[in-house]
C-alpha cells in the first residue's frame, strides 16, 4: 500500500516512513470527522469539500433524485461558484 503526503503528494511504501515524513515536513493530515481515520483535506467525504453533504446522503441511501436537489442546492447557494448561463 502507498501513502501520499496531502500537500507534496509524495509517496512512501511504509506507514512509519510516511510518518515520519509528516514530522520532518510539518505537513498535516485532515481529522473532520468526515472519515474513521485521518485523510487528506478535501477528499469527497471531507467535511472541507463542498460537495460533501450530497456524496454523505448518497452513502446513507438516499435516492438519486434527493442527492441531485442536494448537489444543485450546494451549487446554487454557495458563494464564489459561478453557475455558466445555459446557451440553448
């Protein structure tokens, strides 16, 4: 199995040289709660993505239709996401 660093996507092969690396480098691992262990910041389940709360319904069952109003909900309302103006 590798390990990648969160911020210099390097790779070690070993857990305690990837550890390792995390000291030396000052290099942080994200702990939001949106995973059992530690992971990088912004993967999907990420509490610091996004688009976390539509992948967390889909993964508790919701239906489609519920995970795409989420999604569009997300898009919509949060500031800075620019939504492109459909030419047709």
């Amino acid at each position: 199995m590798l390990f990648r660093c969160p911020e210099c996507r390097t790779r070690r092969r070993d857990y305690g040289l990837f550890m390792q690396h995390l000291r030396a480098t000052s290099h942080r691992l994200c702990r939001c709660g949106g995973y059992l262990y530690e992971h990088r910041p912004g993967s999907p389940f990420c509490e610091h993505n996004p688009m976390s709360a539509a992948l967390l319904a889909s993964r508790y069952g919701a239906s489609d239709e519920e995970v795409l109003d989420i999604a569009l909900e997300i898009v919509l309302t949060t500031p800075g996401r620019a939504v492109a103006a459909c030419p047709f």
